[in-house]
C-alpha cells in the first residue's frame, strides 16, 4: 500500500530527502547543496578528506542531469546517489549508488575514515 502511495505522490522525494538530511545531520555533516544556474540542483554537498562530495537523493531512478552540469564547473572523483537502487558504482560516470536503507551505515564509515586534523 505504502508503495504505491510512493509512486503517486509528487512530494515524496521531499520525505527521501529529509531522511538523507536527518541522516547527515545525525553524523554532524553540515547541510550544504548546490544550485544551478537553471533549474539542476544537488541535494547535499558533503566535505570529506579534503574533497567535496555531491550527493543526489532520487526517490526513483531519475535523471542525474544536475550532476553533470555541476561537474562542468566542479571536479569531484566520486558522487553520490542515494536512491532505492541496490548497491552500486558506475567506473564510467564515478558514481557511487547507495540505497536508503544502508545510509547510516555507509555515513558511520565516511566519518570512520575521515582524516582528523593534525594527522
């Protein structure tokens, strides 16, 4: 039933991203994102190891537009997809899918292998 409600529903993704920010904030990542000049936007925008990582929050598999007009005036080696996809990367485009429910668990390991200062 929830499923289908999911489908539906054009403001669902705003409750996938909420659960992403939730997430963030529960692992102290500030909030950022990042907006084009047209209509592409990220999500959240992440520091870790003295890079930046985009993420992109689908409730679908969706377009990952945005994601190439900001790496037009951005470099990043990897980005993010959190979506309801399985586990994945694609070498090709540097992209890294996480599914929902394994965001903790894949934000405990960025915080683990964060680079403290003065190390």
């Amino acid at each position: 039933m929830l499923e289908g409600n999911l489908h539906s529903n054009t403001l669902s993704g705003i409750f996938f991203e909420n659960y992403v920010a939730d997430e963030l904030s529960a692992h102290e990542f500030k909030l950022f994102f990042w907006k084009g000049k047209t209509s592409s936007e990220l999500e959240f925008l992440i520091p870790h190891n003295g890079e930046t990582i985009p993420i992109d929050a689908k409730k679908n598999k969706g377009s990952l537009s945005s994601l190439g007009k900001y790496r037009e005036y951005n470099s990043c080696r990897t980005a993010v997809k959190i979506s309801r996809n399985h586990y994945g990367y694609n070498e090709e485009n540097q992209l890294l899918t996480v599914p929902y429910y394994d965001v903790s668990f894949w934000l405990d390991e960025m915080t683990e292998t964060e680079i403290q200062p003065g190390m």
